[in-house]
C-alpha cells in the first residue's frame, strides 16, 4: 500500500509528460471554444452593426496612435536638452488640465451629443442607466452630464430608490437629459447601436423615446465634489 502511495506522489516521466499533453489539450479546446464563441456572437450582428462597431475600434485606434505619437516627440524633445524645462512644465499642465477634466473638477467644452430621455414614471431603471453611461464612454466620451447637474466621474453611482432614480445621491428627474463630450457621430451611433439604449428604451418594456441631437459644440459646467479618501493614501 505504502509502495502504490510513493509511486503516485512520485509520479514517472511518462505521467509527467501525459500530463503536460492533457493539460495543452484542454488549453486547446478552451481556446477554440472561446473562439468558436466569438465568432457567433459576431457572425449575428448586421452588416451595419459591423461597420459601427469597425468604425469605433478605427478611431479609438486613430486617437491612442495620435497619443502614442506626441507623447515620442514630447520624449524627444525632452531627450534634445533644449528648453527642457518649459516642455516638461508644460507637460506637466498638460497632464493636470486632463486629469481634471477626467475628475470633473473644471468645466468642459467641445463637440459631442445631446440625448433626450422620455419615458413613463419608473420605467427607466438603474441598470438601464448604467448600460446607456457605459455605451457613451464605449463611444468615446470624454465628459458626460446628467440633467444639467451631476458630472459623471469614474466613481459615480446610479440606483434606485422610492423616491426614483438616483445618480451620486441626486434625484433624477424625467425626462433624462445627457450631455457627452467626444465625437458626435461616434457618440450617436453608439446610442443607435441594435440592443443599445435606444432598442432598450423603445421597447415595449420601457415604452419610451430617445431624442439625438448632434451638437458641434457642447459646454459643461456641472462638477464634481471629490471626497477625501478613507482609507487609500500614497505609496
């Protein structure tokens, strides 16, 4: 008995080695499975839903080649030695001037959309906010604001409660005005897209219209309050 427990603790090289192949064998499968699932999930889509979906990936490709391009010349030029100091302070204000935007802390313009929510009282549920919040940043949004008084930030909230829907302890009222920053058309289609918010909202479940407007120049000027941290502190 003990000599069966020592031979399978102490397995041979040919067990190793089945093993090794069992185990690249099911990596295998899983990988084509995923695949394979891939593939349905996309081989369902309607041609334009396809090209929507293309002309995302395109310009979120086109925007992160323009990033990685002057972020190279910025080193370059910080490398060269001339004026180095100014191009780093600049950078520097750069950098700060985005992140705040990104935290909310300053007003914000630029193109982008105006989406109208209309709907019967209670239909419009958290999850469905959630989903239409994730769609515009999907798209490309930059900025976005609820009704004219709650700036999304990346730590905003939405839930439901008796008294309607909420968003970062605000009550939201109908109908749901949306402003995002971004491209207009990108920030559109996103909004059209089959199964998208407006699919969601026109449904007989929700029983409601989205309204688009594509806005050359939208101008934010809700902001968010940042709360100090409780319990995170730097490195």
């Amino acid at each position: 008995m003990r000599e069966a427990v020592a031979k399978f603790l102490r397995p041979s090289r040919a067990q190793l080695a089945w093993g090794i192949a069992l185990c690249l064998v099911a990596l295998a499968v899983v990988i084509q499975v995923q695949s394979t699932q891939s593939r349905d999930r996309y081989a369902t889509m309607r041609g334009d839903d396809l090209v929507q979906l293309l002309d995302g990936l395109t310009q979120e490709s086109e925007r992160l080649t323009g990033e990685v391009t002057e972020l190279e010349r910025t080193l370059e030029a910080l490398r060269s030695g001339a004026d180095a100091d100014e191009i780093a302070r600049q950078e520097a204000q750069r950098r700060a001037d985005g992140l705040a935007i990104l935290a909310g802390t300053v007003p914000a313009v630029g193109p982008g959309v105006r989406l109208t929510i209309s709907a019967p009282e209670g239909n419009i549920t958290a999850d469905l906010m959630l989903d239409a919040i994730q769609e515009l940043r999907d798209a490309g949004a930059e900025v976005i604001e609820v009704n004219d008084s709650i700036r999304l930030v990346a730590q905003s909230w939405v839930t439901e409660s008796p008294q309607g829907l909420l968003i970062d302890d605000q009550l939201v009222e109908l109908p749901i005005v949306i402003e995002a920053i971004g491209d207009s058309h990108s920030l559109a289609e996103g909004a059209r897209f089959r199964g998208g918010l407006v699919s969601q909202v026109e449904s007989q479940k929700v029983a409601g219209s989205v309204a688009i407007e594509e806005l050359p120049e939208v101008e934010i000027t809700s902001l968010h309050q940042p709360r100090a941290p409780r319990y995170a502190q730097p490195a």
